[in-house]
C-alpha cells in the first residue's frame, strides 16, 4: 500500500525518481512548490501502489497501455480518466528511479545542452531531465494518443449507455413509475 504522503493527486505534476547512499526514494515534485514531498519508496511502487489504489495493478495497466497503444516501450499509464490523471515514464516504467510526468500538466518541453529536457508545466514550474528532448517529445505525443483513444472510446459509449438505461427505465422495473419521475431518470451526461 502507499505509504503517507505517496498518493498521487491531481495537483502532482511529476513523480522523480532519486537514489541515494543505496537507497530509492520517490519526490513528488507538486503544483505548490512547498506540498513536494520525498518518500523513501522506488517510483514502480510508489507508482504499482497509486495504480491498486484506483482499482488496478501497475503492471495491469502497463500492459493494457501496450495493447492499446501498440508500444512494448515505455507505454503511458490512466490512474483515473475523470480526473485526467495520465502518466508517461521517461525511462523503463520498471526502473526503480524512473521519472513519470503528468501528462494534463505538461505546457512545453525545451531542448537544452547536454542531452537534457527542460519540461515547463502550467504553472510555470519546471522539471529538467537528463534524457533527450526527442525521447521526451515522443513520450508526450504517445500519450496524447493514448488519451484521445480512450476518449473516443467513452464518447462513442456514451450513446448507446444512454439508450439501453432509457430502454430500462421504461420497461418492467418494480416502482417503475417512481424511477421514472426520479432526477435520475434524467440521464444527462456531463459532456
């Protein structure tokens, strides 16, 4: 389980991986500079714990990332779509020093010497990373597709979800008058 303070939130943009004197620790780096916390747990079960604790397993959802994405390397991760809550690794998601970025909070990723990533997120922090501004770059767009995948998979859904629980409203339930006049009954979709 999550130790305190390793729960990722929606305001966390990064989740960095650090070793130190042997040791692995996880910072989450946080919209408000001065919420960053540092646990001494590795980023693969900071994150594998963050993932059970939304009802699935880290490598539950790695996999079901490759399918989707038809990537055997480095495949983003959905701890929650309501939320908005996608992550992509930077490097193997199974090294224990790892670095996941929050993909909704990403504004732009700067080129910089040396073989470094300057990631810029929307509240002007920043993140540099010594990995390579294309390995960066390549990651950020395979979540993007990742996202509006899943996206249009709930927006084709939707449709068919609404007409089915119309359909079972209006048929045989016990109380199906009370149901029917119920706010429920409704079946507005937030869009």
């Amino acid at each position: 389980m999550i130790e305190k303070n390793g729960e990722l939130k929606i305001t966390t943009l990064a989740v960095i991986g650090i070793q130190k004197d042997g040791r692995y620790y996880t910072k989450l780096m946080d919209w408000v500079a001065e919420n960053d916390s540092e646990i001494e747990l590795s980023t693969d079960k900071v994150m594998d714990g963050n993932c059970r604790l939304h009802g699935s397993s880290f490598r539950g959802l790695l996999e079901g990332s490759r399918e989707i994405t038809q990537s055997s390397h480095k495949p983003p991760i959905v701890l929650d779509k309501v939320l908005n809550m996608y992550y992509f690794p930077v490097e193997s998601p199974i090294k224990k020093t790892c670095t996941w970025i929050a993909h909704s909070h990403v504004k732009a990723i700067r080129n910089y010497p040396n073989n470094q990533t300057n990631i810029l997120f929307h509240n002007n922090r920043t993140l540099t990373l010594d990995i390579s501004h294309p390995v960066v770059f390549r990651q950020l767009n395979k979540t993007a597709q990742y996202r509006c995948t899943l996206t249009d998979r709930i927006q084709k859904l939707r449709p068919i979800h609404k007409l089915n629980a119309q359909h079972y409203f209006q048929t045989e339930l016990p109380h199906a008058e009370i149901i029917r006049n119920s706010p429920i009954s409704s079946f507005d979709y937030e869009e």
